[in-house]
C-alpha cells in the first residue's frame, strides 16, 4: 500500500494517467467507428448507441446523470427524444458554455456523426420525437408563404418578433433570431419546445403547417432590403435613433453653418 | 433705367396698383432677425410641416381609409391571398405598385419624425434660454400645444395602414380611453362605433389625420409666425444689443436666401432619409387581427416615452362597487401626461410667480445665468428619457445581453432618484460656469505661458479679455430674492404671512447665483497688478 501512494504521488502519475486516458479513448473510438462501416444494421444501431453512450457519459453526464436521469442543474434526457439532441447538440447549445439563463447558439462542438450517436442513444432510453427524414423537410415543394406568414404572426411572433429578429423574454431569457437556422432544426424547436419555447404539437401546428412557416422564415430571411437599410427589423426604436442622430445632427449642422456664413 | 428694369417697374406699379403691397411689403422685408443657429431649430418644424402636407397629400391619391375586407392579389407574394384591410391593401399598393409610392410614404413617415425631433430640440432652446417669458408666454402655450398636437397627429397616421403594429398601437389607445373611470367603456365604444376593432375607426381617424388636425396646425403655426412677427424674434446679449432693439440681419435679402436655401436642406435631408432608410416597412408587419402581436412593438419615440411609464408602472386596482379602476393604466397613460403638459403649458407664469419679475425680456438669458430654470429643465428631460429608455426596453435588454427586469427596476427607481439628482447637478454646474465668468473678467484668459519672475517666482501669464466678452460676460441682470413682508408695520402676522414666507423661500432658491463681477472690483486687482 505504501508502495502504490508513493507512485501515486510521483510526478509522472499525471502525464502517464492522462496519456493512457486519451489512448483508451482513442482505441475505443477507433473500434467504434470500425465497427461502425461494416455491420449489419440492427448491429450498427447498437454501435451507435455504444458510441453515443460513450460521448454521453464523457460531455454531458456530470451535469445530466450517468444514466440521463438528470440531476439538480440539469433535466432528465429520458423520452426527450432524438429531435431534441439533435436541436440542443446540433445548434451548439449543449454543452452550455456557462450555467446563464439561457443556453445560447454557437459553433457546435460535436461533429454530425457523433450528434446522431448522442441522439440515437438518448432515443433508446425512452420513445420521444425523432430527427424528421431530409424527405419530410421538403418545405420549398410541400409549404406555403403566405400561410407560414399568418402562422407565424399568430403562433411565433410575439416572442420572435414580426421579422423573426428575436426578442425579449422575462429574466434575461430571450426569443433568438431564426436568421440562419437550419430548417431541420427550426422544425426540431417546434415539435421539442426547448427551454422556455412552447411544444407545437402536430394537433396544434400540422407538419404541412411547419413546413410553411419554415418556408416563410427562410423567405424572411431572403427578403432584399426593400425600404432602403432594414436598421435591424426591430420597429421604430432604431428608427427614433436614427433620427435623433443622423437626421437632427445633419440639420443641426446645417442650421450652424447658415448662421455662420453670415458673419 | 434700361428696358428690364423698365418692365420689371411696370409689372410692380400694375401689381401695386391693384394690391397696395408695396408700402406694406416696403416695411415688412427690411424687418431684421438677429443671427444664432439655434434660432433656424423653429423652422425644421415648419418646413418638415410642408413636406408633410406635401408628401401627405400625394399618399392620399391611393390610401383607401376603410376597414372593409379584400383578399390581397398584389405584388408582394409573402402576402399572396390572405384577407386584410383595405387601408392595409392600399398601403400595400402604395409601396409596391404606385411609382415613387414607398419613398413617398417613408419620406413622409421621416419628415413626421424630424417634425417631432425639431419641436422639442425648439421648445428646449426656447425654455434654456428663457424665451417664453413675458410678452411670449401666449407663444409658448401655442407652442406646447403644437407639441401635443403633433403626438396625437403622429399616433393617428402610424395607426392608418392598419398592419399588425399600428393595430396593436390602437388597442392600447383604447386600454387608455378605457380606463377612464365610469365613462372610459363609453368612450371607447363611441370612438370605435362598437366594440374593438370594429369598422368605424379608420375611417374617422383619416378624416381627424387629414383634415381636422392639418387645419388645426395651419391655423396655430399661422398665428405663432404672426405673434413672432409681430413681438419681434428675441436676441442673444451682447454688445449693442438691447431690450429696445434687435441686431440682426434684413428678411430681403438674407433671410430670404438663408430661409429659403434651409428648406431645401431639410427636405434634402428627408429625402435623403426616405431613399437610404426603412421606415415603418407595414409589409414586414402584416394585416392586423386582434389574435397576434409581434415582439419588441413600439410606438414612434415621440409617445415612447409615454409607453415607457405605462411599461414601468406597478399592477395596482381597485375594485369598488363593481367597478375595477385600474391605476396601472391611468395614472402613467393619463394622469402622469397631463400633469407634465399642464405644468409646461404654464410655467412662464409659474417662473414669473416664483420670481416676482413681469417686466418684458426680449434679451436672452444664457441658460447658466438662470440656475435654477436650467437645473428644472434638466430634471424634466431625465424624466422623460427614463421613461423613453423604459419603452424599448424589450430592445435595449436584447441587444446588451440584459434582463428586461432590470431595465424595469432601473427605470422605475431611476424615474425617482435620477431627476433630483440632475437638478442638484446641473444647478451646481451652473454657478460653477457662473464663478468661471466672473473669474475670466477679473483674471482673464490663462495664456499657459509661465514666467520666472527676476527674484525666481513663477507667475503664470493672463490675457486680459476683450471688451466684447467682457460684457457679455456681466450684461446679465442678476435679480434679488424677492422680500415680501410676512408682519405688518405693528408687528403683527399678516393674513398672507405663509403665502409671503412660500414665495419668498422660492425666489431665495431662483435667486442664487455667484455675484458677477463689477467694474470696480475689475479696477481695484488691475491696480494691484
């Protein structure tokens, strides 16, 4: 016992450990991705699922439980389903950068296959809305604008804000812009109701429905700046602003040069 | 006389002959303004008024002010086939299908703007420098009329277009109308002809918004550019200058250049506006129906600060006798404006209450040398940017990562705490400005030019200053506290002993300054010299 402290203790243990922690995980991801290209497909889900485990218990189970039962800063991820993984992991919101109110969007740091074995493992806890098929996204042949535009005015726009800009929420939560959001994931937000968005189930909002609001957002966001620069599509606060700068500085400026000029 | 100017006096002579202008023009366009940049503020109002008028009317070749019900067939396809106002279709029409339409209606939605922004810059130029004071308070009251005015007028046009956020802007036009006690309900439904939305209030509020108002503001410019006329433009002290004078530059032909170039500016400006900026882009909004509402809706900034009282204002009710009175609503929506539009209307007679002066002033006061009006002043304004900050709050939160709690909580402890806090600031910068002129009279200008003295003191080199600052420097009257007696000659209280003793506490604290600097004292430290 003596023996194994005093190694324990030694200045290399740490290096030793952690270069035999990257190589096990190196070897384990590498038989799961080997294992992953040649097997049938029953066997490759539960490679899958393996690897997502895997991911699961590294990233996300101090905060989540070791087995997705959650714990106290952090929900239970049994029958959220594979929508929501693929919408809270594929957006960059999970993992939190910081324990704030609200989980922002930012550069995802899981790559696409393993967000799909992070989805795929949670979905096998328990049964919840899975990722839509590239198929049933088809918003450009199967949606309408104009309906979206009504939709969205009556379902998302009193916290997305009229030309889905964003807004504020209580509590320093906050509505994000849906500028340059997958639809895949736009879809996702609907069905899953991610931290303070409500569920849009397909009794409220048909899957036809979603797809035209997807297919009015992403018009909205194609939209060319009709009225001259847009100042943000936030209503007259950036209005009031420019005129209290530019438009009175100019005329200000002006009224000083013509009483000048007369001296 | 060659043959031009021979034709030139014909035309005149028949034009004369038949008018009798020329003796009146003789005497009206050698009339002189006096020169200060601040002075043109008055006239962005006006001129931003006929760009108005203009752009307005060219708007209402299309604008069909009616709440009947069509499908859209126009341009715009994100639109395509939904069921909305006529006035909305119609300002649809206006932007996308009417040549020059959407320039013309941001034009006009910009020069609305200007018009408001160039009221109040005007009407702080006016209070700062003391210019509503006698013979203009009836001036000043026209004027704080023309500003309420222009609130309402603005309201109506951004309620028009019937899209979802002047929609929204009207329902909470009539939560205000509603909760007048007793007869708020009744009011409402008179002003909608029944219940909300309805069909009537469009069409009544264009008729108000094109005809009514327009004339009530021709009418009220018409006599403010009158009794300007006639009381003569006030002036800015200084050397020649009088209260029996005014030194300035004649309407022909200066004026008349600078006058007339100044409007082409503005409209310049506004144009410029209109082409590079969007305003108000109704498309982006679509029709209203009660049942939605977008995030982050905002009125114009002129009642953004309104809003912003509403936005901060604690939910407080009464219910009494099957009534629900709701405080929330009516003391930021109604209560709240009418005491600061009353207190405005009236202040020159309240300052000349408080100060006991009733004399004529037709030389201006430097806002330093009135502590006590500009410390005033300053405690209104961070009232209402409080209260303006507070109606965007939803913005302001988004956009620098706060909470819309602690925009609330800032404004309704800084809606308190900020406007004393001003006042005894601006009231202290004040007398410091004050003690800075009377030592650059005394001491003159610091040269920054160090000297050593044969005996090895260092003294630094002033420069006396000029004549003409110097008097402007001092030309200022610095007035007394007033001293009304509160005993009569026995000794005994007098009935208006408190009245007395009130007004005489309020004219010590108007009266404060830092003695401004005499001839006297400016001989006897040049003799030390």
């Amino acid at each position: 016992m003596k023996r194994l402290s005093r190694l324990r203790r030694h200045r290399a243990a740490g290096p030793i450990l952690l270069i035999f922690a990257l190589f096990t995980i190196g070897t384990t991801f590498q038989v799961a991705s080997a294992v992953n290209n040649d097997t049938t497909s029953v066997a490759d889900r539960s490679a899958t699922i393996e690897e997502g485990r895997q991911l699961f218990l590294k990233g996300c189970s101090s905060c989540h439980g070791i087995n997705a039962e959650g714990g106290e800063i952090a929900p239970s991820l049994i029958g959220v389903g594979a929508a929501s993984v693929d919408f809270q992991v594929g957006t960059g919101r999970m993992p939190m950068a910081d324990m704030s109110t609200q989980a922002m969007r930012k550069p995802p740091v899981y790559n696409a296959e393993q967000v799909n074995a992070l989805a795929t493992y949670v979905a096998s806890l328990a049964p919840g809305p899975q990722v839509p098929s590239e198929e049933s996204l088809n918003y450009e042949r199967d949606g309408s604008v104009a309906d979206g535009g009504e939709l969205f005015r009556t379902n998302c726009a009193m916290c997305h804000n009229f030309a889905a800009q964003g807004g504020a929420l209580t509590q320093g939560k906050y509505a994000p812009t849906l500028m340059g959001v997958e639809p895949k994931h736009i879809y996702e937000a609907m069905i899953t109701g991610p931290q303070s968005m409500p569920v849009f189930s397909d009794k409220t909002i048909t899957p036809e429905e979603k797809l035209s609001i997807i297919k009015w957002i992403k018009s909205a966001e194609s939209e060319p700046q009709l009225g001259g620069a847009a100042l943000g599509r936030v209503g007259p606060v950036t209005e009031g602003l420019l005129v209290w700068t530019l438009g009175i500085g100019l005329l200000v400026g002006v009224a000083v040069w013509l009483a000048m000029k007369a001296r | 006389m060659t043959a031009r100017e021979r034709i030139a006096g014909n035309v005149a002579g028949y034009v004369d002959d038949r008018t009798g202008a020329a003796k009146w023009m003789k005497k009206n366009l050698t009339k002189v303004f006096p020169d200060h940049w601040s002075f043109l503020l008055g006239e962005i109002c006006l001129y931003s008024f006929i760009i108005l008028l203009l752009s307005g009317t060219f708007l209402t070749f299309w604008f069909d002010p009616s709440q009947r019900e069509v499908v859209y067939d126009g341009g715009y396809q994100p639109l395509s086939g939904l069921k909305m106002s006529a006035a909305y279709a119609s300002t649809l029409h206006i932007s996308f299908e009417v040549r020059g339409g959407l320039l013309m209606r941001q034009i006009h939605h910009w020069a609305a703007l200007i018009f408001m922004v160039g009221i109040v810059v005007h009407l702080l130029r006016v209070y700062f420098t003391g210019a509503f004071r006698k013979p203009r308070e009836f001036n000043w009251i026209i004027g704080v009329g023309l500003l309420t005015l222009g609130i309402v007028e603005g309201f109506l046009g951004y309620s028009l277009p019937d899209d979802l956020l002047s929609g929204t802007g009207i329902r909470i036009a009539e939560a205000i109308i509603q909760a007048l006690p007793l007869v708020g309900s009744y009011i409402a439904f008179f002003a909608f002809g029944g219940a909300f939305p309805g069909e009537a209030f469009i069409p009544r509020i264009y008729t108000v918004h094109v005809l009514l108002l327009p004339g009530i503001f021709l009418a009220l410019i018409t006599v403010h550019l009158m009794l300007v006329w006639y009381q003569k433009h006030t002036q800015f002290p200084g050397p020649g200058r009088t209260e029996k004078n005014v030194v300035g530059y004649p309407l022909m032909p200066v004026y008349m250049a600078k006058a007339g170039g100044f409007f082409f500016i503005v409209f310049g400006v506004t144009a410029f506006l209109g082409a590079v900026a969007s305003i108000n882009p109704i498309w982006l909004y679509g029709p209203y129906t009660p049942g939605q509402i977008s995030a982050g809706s905002q009125p114009d900034w002129y009642m953004g600060w309104l809003d912003g009282l509403v936005r901060m204002s604690p939910p407080l009710e009464t219910h009494a006798f099957g009534h629900t009175i709701s405080w929330n609503i009516l003391i930021p929506g109604l209560i709240l404006p009418g005491i600061m539009f009353t207190g405005l209307a009236l202040y020159p007679f309240i300052e000349s209450w408080a100060t006991g002066d009733k004399r004529e002033h037709h030389l201006l006061d430097r806002p330093r040398n009135a502590p006590n009006r500009t410390a005033l002043g300053a405690m209104a304004l961070t009232f209402t940017i409080v209260a303006l900050l507070n109606g965007g709050n939803d913005i302001i939160a988004t956009t620098f990562h706060l909470t819309i709690n602690q925009m609330m909580w800032f404004s309704r402890i800084g809606v308190l705490v900020l406007p004393p806090i001003a006042f005894i600031i601006t009231k202290r910068l004040c007398l410091s400005l004050q003690r800075a002129d009377r030592d650059l009279v005394l001491h003159g200008r610091e040269t920054g030019r160090l000297v050593r003295m044969p005996n090895g003191e260092f003294v630094e080199v002033h420069e006396p200053i000029s004549a003409e600052k110097a008097w402007l420097l001092t030309s200022h009257e610095q007035i007394a506290p007033l001293e009304l007696p509160e005993h009569d000659a026995a000794g005994v209280r007098r009935p208006a002993a408190i009245k007395n003793k009130i007004r005489n506490r309020i004219s010590r604290a108007t009266a404060v300054a830092v003695p401004k600097a005499t001839e006297t004292e400016r001989r006897e430290l040049e003799g030390h010299h």
